[in-house]
C-alpha cells in the first residue's frame, strides 16, 4: 500500500479560499449534533417541578397577557380570529425564530471553554440550537391546534385551508433567518461584544415592526407598511396566520414572501461565511 | 523522516497574539488590516510583532508566540514537546488541535486526529455520568456507535460504576477527572495529541495514565506529548523538540534534548541572568539571588555528594527578620525529598552585601533518579522569592564488580546506615 505523500486528511494554512466550508465534515458530526439537542432537552428542565410543561406555559402566559393588554384595553384590531388564537399563533412563530437568534448568538461567547479545548465544525452548535428549538416550535403547534379545535366544538369556525403546504418552506426560513441573524451578531461579539447588549432590545424593536400584535391589514399608511413588510419576518407570520387560522380573501403576499426568500438567502450566506471566518481564530480575542 | 511515512508536516509555522485590552486601538488596528488587504498588501501589524519575552517589556503590542517552526513527524513516532512556561508549546499544541489557525505557515496531518487539551471537555454538570460518556467521546470526534460498544469497558477504566447515573455536578473532581480520562483514554486515533492532562489526579492516576500513553505508542500510532515535566518525557517519547521563545532550539532523541534543556534550565542560576526578588515592598529593587550547582556534573553517582551555592546581594540587612533561603529537593514523583534552609540548626545569616551560601548534600543519601532543585526566600514567615527547578541533576547507582546492579530502591532515599550483627559466642 503506497500513500501518496500529498494525500493529506487535514490540511491548515494560514490563507484559506475564502468560503471553505465542509458539509462532508458536518455530516461526520451528526452524532454530536444530536446530542447536543438531548442535552438541551435534558439541561433545561433540570431540577424544575413542571418540566416540559413549561414549553406550554410561556406562550400560553403572553398570548393572555398580550390579548389584555393589547386586545382588551388598547382594543387592537385581530383581523375578525378570536383574540387569544390570532396572538397565540404570532408569538408561537415569533418564538421560534427569535430563540434562534438570541440562543445562537451568543454561541462562541458561551462556548469558549469548549472551543477553547477541541476542535469539531463550530456549526453544529449553533445548527443544535435550531433543531432542539423546532422540537419546542412542534410542541407549542399542538397546543395551538388544540385551541383551534376547542373553538371549533364551542362553534366558532377556524379551519386551516391549503396554504398550510408552505410550512415546510416557512420553517426553513424561520429557522435560516434566526440562525443567519445569530451567527453573524456571534460572529461581531467574539471582539467586542458592545452587540451583545443590542441583541435583546432589536429583537424586541424587530417584533413590534412584524405583525405579532396587530394583522398587517391594520396598517393603513403605505410607508409604514413598507417599513414592516421590510422585516423578513412579517411575510412569514402573516402567512403562517392565514394557513393556520383559514385566513379569508385573496393570498397577496408571494412578493412579500419572495423578498423574505431571498433577504434569507443572502443574509445566510453571509453569515455563514463570516462565522466561517471567525471560528478559525476567534479563540484569539474572544 | 520524509516521504510515505510522514503524517505531520509542519511548515513555516508562525502565530502572532496581541497583547493588552481590546478597546478603540483595537478597532483601529482592524481598520488598517482590512484597508490593507483589500489593496492587496501585507498585514501592517505583523511587521511591529517581536520576540515574545515575558520577562522584557516590549516596545510594540504584537508578539510572536510561534515564529517559523518547521518540523515533520513520522508514523508511529513518539514525540515529546518540551520548554520552559510561555514557550510557545500550548500555542503549537492549540494549532495542531485546530482550535485557533496560524498566522502564517500551514500544517497537514494525515489520519484521525483526537486532541487531549483537557480531561472531561464538554462535561455538563446536570447530565449523568453516562450522558457525559457519550457527551464527551462525541465531542472529541467518537460516534454514537463506537461509544456505545467501548460504553463497558470506559465504564470499568473510570472505576465510577456505582455513579453512572448520578448527575456528574455530585461527583468529586477526583471522579469528574477519571471518567474524563476514562473516554479519552479509549479514543482510538492514528495521531494522538496531548497536553499536561497528566498534571491532574494523585500519583496514582497519573502512573495509569502514563501507562495507557506507552500502551497507544506500543501500538504504531503516533502521538505528540507535550509537557515541561522532562522525565515523563524522557521515559515516553523516542524524539523531542525543544522551544524557547516561540522557536523550536532542539530537535533529536528525547534523551539529548532532554539534556539540554536541564542545561539551558540551568542558565537562569548564570550570573547574566539574575532574577530579582518576585514581590515587591522593601524588597523590590536591587536585591538578586543567584543559584549554581557546584559539581558541574549533571550525572553522580550516589556516593559522591552534591553541592549547592546560593548568590544572595542584599542592601541592608533585618536583625529581627532574617532572610531564611529554603532548598527544596524535588524527585520525579514531585515528592519534596527534604527541605533545608540556612536558618535551622546551626543558623547561617545573611549580611549586607554578597553573600554565598553553600549546601552541601552528603553522599550515600538519595536514591537513583533525577532531581531537581527549588529555591525559595522567607521572611517574617512570607515567602519573597521562588524559583522552582533553578537545576537538575540525575543520581546513578555506582555499580560495582561482583554485586547486583540494582537499578533503584524501594524508598525515596537510600541513605548509607549502620549495620552490624552480634554474634552469641
């Protein structure tokens, strides 16, 4: 058996091409990316009495708050869904996404002892932090359906209609969006980490400008619905309400979602390559 | 060591790190580097970068904690990394592991690779023992499938069986460390990376440890050890490379490097390279201990007997708190042998100006083994000034025609004592 001398596995220059990423590598990982999510699963519901019924419990508490506060004293508009549903599914969407991105941004901060110590493809940490996070999103979907079911016995009609085939696309979005957001804003703290402190309150400036609170029809000044239809998350949402909730009227929001589509794909890319970038070195400055 | 067998080629290999706090200079400097490299030039702040002293301040804020090292590394070879604290010998070990790249240069590795930084990576406190079993492996790079049949045996190696499903923030750190070393030690790479894991854990632990290290060597695979504890070195690995100041200085048998580095420990006791007093107070300026060994002869044999001269300059002296200059003799296991000090019994002072204290150890004491010696000075009770391994020597049995050559005794010494016998008439 005659090596060839050049046939080197691993290979480390100072100079990489640029985008040198290796899904062959990631897929070697797949075993530590699962349990990574066990471990998540299992970490966070340690020592607490409910356990997993909290994933029920936080939703449920701010969809209530949310349908006092902006539903009975503001008396916000719902677009004609009962109060608690039509919030219920804009939290449960926004939820997922924005655990996304807060979870994986802090990924190389919160890991460096571990990134310090070994080397595995940095990405499978913040790619558990997705998986583990659509577990949660499933979850709170069923509770979501089964309040669409009680209105349904109590007599007020909600069935979802045929758009609900773009889920799957929705999803991926959501997830690449979040993950995209998370890994570029992780990518900027590992120097200086002055982001960090942004990260919770443009998140929160992020939900206010989607239509969580208030159905994107409620929004009668043209530039002010532009403002929202340029958060990525709004066409998302918004369609994921009108499938879910049996929405009436005509679909009008291919373009929206056309736009969200490729926002996502940029904005992965190019986190993907500078988390690419930083995960070489950052053990440097973080 | 060049061709088929090669599985480790380390070229041109340079690691800048820059020092002091990240603030506006910093984005500044990143500004610069980004505006030179979209003309295409070189990086400005490699060129401010210099050797990386620790002792010495610097005039610029970039050192080279790696400068063109070069090396390769054979099939089955066994090679120790050695050199004084801030060598640079984490630096390559972070490299090779691939936890941070290079600033220049490159390396390529062929075969699997696990790096040993640490024992128990990854460990989460909440999991159980068996959650962080497979935890840990798959971190460093084992699959589901291979943990799962080693489970058992790394199980026994770890000796917690008892706890395997109690959460591992209840373990003592004695157990956390052998469970960790357990997974670890049933990884099974072609090149295996180590750092001084050993360091942690009893006598015990470190001999099982370093028993399972040969074992992995025995086995034609490959491994980097790296330490600063020169005789793990010497009894594992067949080749070592010597660093200093972030450039390799030594490359050959472990014996000879090993060699050279007790010699070039030995330099800091050199009159050009007196240290001073480490804490500050009145002891701050202008007040120097210099060490040396007076035989000059790094092997003796047992009976020969050791000299040790101290070189203390003081100002002025304390009648009520004299300086105490306390010698502690170190053996492998890193078991204080003795510790002596010119105030016990028959009380030696020191005076202003030069003074030069000698020790003098007496022969037929210490057993066969290499020993290294600490100084440290005391006063009012609060040590002043530490330096440890200022020197090394080895003891040889002196073999003698007709009797057995027993290599070492049981004992830490093996001192030469009376015997006699009476007979009844």
């Amino acid at each position: 058996m005659k090596d060839n001398d050049e046939s080197w596995d691993i290979e480390v220059t100072a100079r990489q091409s640029l985008f040198s990423f290796r899904f062959s590598e990631v897929w070697r990982y797949r075993d530590l990316l699962v349990l990574f999510v066990k471990r998540d699963f299992a970490a966070i519901y340690k020592q607490t009495l409910l356990g997993p019924l909290w994933f029920f419990i936080q939703p449920m508490l701010t969809a209530i708050t949310m349908t006092v506060v902006f539903g009975r004293i503001a008396g916000l508009d719902t677009a004609g869904y009962p109060k608690i549903v039509f919030y219920l599914s804009g939290i449960t969407a926004w939820t997922y996404f924005s655990e996304c991105l807060i979870k994986t941004s802090s990924t190389f901060v919160a890991n460096q002892s571990l990134f310090g110590k070994v080397y595995f493809p940095r990405i499978i940490v913040p790619l558990s932090v997705v998986v583990s996070n659509v577990f949660r999103f499933g979850i709170q979907l069923l509770m979501l359906f089964g309040l669409i079911i009680y209105y349904n016995i109590a007599g007020i009609r909600i069935v979802p209609n045929e758009y609900l085939l773009l889920f799957p696309v929705l999803l991926v979005l959501m997830a690449a969006l979040g993950l995209g957001f998370g890994m570029f804003l992780s990518s900027l703290t590992t120097k200086y980490r002055d982001l960090q402190f942004l990260i919770t309150f443009g998140v929160s400036l992020l939900m206010y400008l989607s239509p969580v609170i208030f159905p994107l029809t409620a929004v009668k000044d043209p530039f002010w619905r532009d403002v929202l239809i340029a958060n990525p998350m709004t066409s998302i949402i918004e369609t994921f309400r009108y499938a879910v909730l049996g929405g009436q009227g005509e679909f009008t929001l291919w373009l929206p979602l056309a736009y969200t589509t490729g926002f996502t794909i940029v904005l992965f890319m190019g986190s993907l390559f500078m988390f690419n970038r930083v995960q070489r070195s950052f053990m440097d400055t973080v | 060591m060049s061709g088929m067998n090669t599985v480790i080629r380390v070229e041109n290999l340079s690691k800048q790190y820059r020092l002091g706090k990240v603030g506006v200079g910093t984005l500044v400097e990143d500004f610069q580097r980004l505006w030179h490299k979209m003309r295409g030039k070189e990086d400005p702040t490699l060129a401010l970068a210099e050797k990386n002293d620790r002792s010495t301040v610097g005039e610029s804020n970039f050192v080279w904690a790696l400068r063109d090292i070069n090396f390769e590394v054979g099939r089955g070879e066994v090679l120790g990394i050695i050199g004084k604290n801030g060598a640079g010998k984490s630096t390559l070990l972070k490299i090779l592991s691939r936890v941070t790249e290079p600033t220049t240069g490159s390396i390529k590795i062929k075969g699997k690779v696990a790096s040993l930084l640490e024992v128990g990576t990854g460990f989460h406190p909440d999991l159980s023992g068996r959650e962080n079993i497979f935890l840990n492996g798959a971190v460093l790079g084992m699959t589901r499938a291979e943990i799962k049949s080693k489970f058992d045996e790394i199980v026994d190696f770890s000796g917690v069986e008892r706890y395997i499903d109690t959460p591992v923030k209840r373990y003592s750190s004695g157990m956390k460390v052998r469970l960790g070393f357990a997974v670890a030690a049933h990884l099974e790479p072609e090149i295996l990376i180590v750092d001084e894991v050993l360091a942690v854990g009893d006598a015990e632990f470190q001999r099982k440890c370093l028993g399972k290290m040969k074992n992995v060597a025995g086995h034609g695979r490959t491994v980097l050890f790296v330490s600063h504890n020169i005789f793990a070195m010497r009894s594992l690995c067949s080749r070592a490379l010597l660093i200093d100041s972030g450039t390799i200085v030594s490359d050959g048998g472990a014996d000879e490097v090993a060699n050279e580095y007790i010699a070039a420990t030995r330099l800091i006791g050199d009159d050009q390279h007196a240290f001073q007093w480490e804490t500050g107070g009145d002891f701050s300026d202008g007040r120097y201990v210099r060490a040396r060994v007076e035989t000059g002869d790094e092997l003796i044999t047992i009976d020969s007997g050791i000299k040790v001269r101290v070189t203390v300059d003081m100002k002025e002296i304390d009648a009520l708190d004299p300086v105490a200059v306390v010698i502690h003799l170190v053996n492998e296991e890193d078991v204080i042998v003795f510790s002596t000090s010119n105030l016990q019994y028959n009380a030696v002072l020191l005076e202003a100006g030069s003074n030069e204290l000698t020790c003098g150890i007496p022969a037929h004491l210490l057993n066969s083994g290499t020993y290294r010696i600490r100084i440290a000075a005391v006063k009012a009770g609060r040590q002043i000034y530490r330096q440890d391994d200022v020197l090394s020597f080895t003891v040889n049995e002196k073999s003698e025609p007709g009797i057995a050559n027993y290599n070492r005794r049981s004992g830490i010494v093996r001192p030469r004592l009376e015997w006699s016998a009476k007979r009844p008439v």
